[in-house]
C-alpha cells in the first residue's frame, strides 16, 4: 500500500473515532485526536477552538445512548495535500440534520489530529 493511501486511511479512522460517542464523551479520548490549534466551523454556524471543543462534547455527549451518534451518509474520501496534510470530506446525518463535512488532519508527533472541520448543513430535497 503507498504512503498516500495510509495517510489518507489513517485520517479516515481518526475521522471514525471523533464520532463515536465514547470518545466524544472523554475528553482525554478527544484531546488526543485534536491539534492544539484545532479549530472548527460547526454546522450550528458557530466558530469552536480546542478548548471551547474539550469543554463542551464531553458533557453534550452520553456514550451509552446508541441514538447519540452522527451517522456517517456518504463515503469518505480523503486525499493528500501534502506529506503530512490530509484532506477528507464525507456527509452525517445527527438527530435528522444533515451536514456536508471537511476537516484536515495533520501528521504531528502525536500522530494525525484534525487541525480544522467545517460541517454545512444541508436540504436532503435540494442537495
């Protein structure tokens, strides 16, 4: 397998554990998936940082509820924009909201962390 397409398959799985609800419930879990300069621009319309983001899902989130999940909608796809830049995007589905998803994860001695998201919500009519 090329180089490429573990970058891009580690993002993926990264990408797979930020929505699991156990790690979205333990804020170590989370912190060690997310860049320390994270930043997000959340389907809400709202700008989220690391901190704001540690703060928050943990307590948003009850891991033992199997109905508080995004459900992923669509493929992923990720591609390498640099040796250690990767960019994926895919579409969720959470509570009947419907959201386009980009983030970028990026390689650091930690291993991949997301460094940005953007989730847009979207008409499932019109899309």
């Amino acid at each position: 397998m090329s180089e490429h397409d573990a970058a891009v398959r580690a993002a993926i799985e990264g990408e797979l554990r930020l929505l699991d609800p156990r790690v979205r419930g333990s804020a170590e879990l989370l912190g060690a998936l997310l860049h320390p300069d994270f930043h997000e621009f959340g389907s809400s319309g709202r700008r989220w940082d690391r901190a704001s983001t540690l703060a928050r899902l943990p307590v948003d989130t009850d891991p033992s509820d199997p109905t508080d999940r995004y459900v992923v909608t669509s493929e992923i796809q990720g591609v390498r924009l640099a040796p250690d830049v990767v960019h994926l995007t895919f579409d969720t589905e959470y509570d009947g909201v419907h959201a386009h998803r980009s983030s970028l994860w990026l390689r650091t001695d930690d291993g991949w962390q997301m460094y940005f998201h953007q989730g847009t919500p979207f008409d499932t009519q019109e899309a």
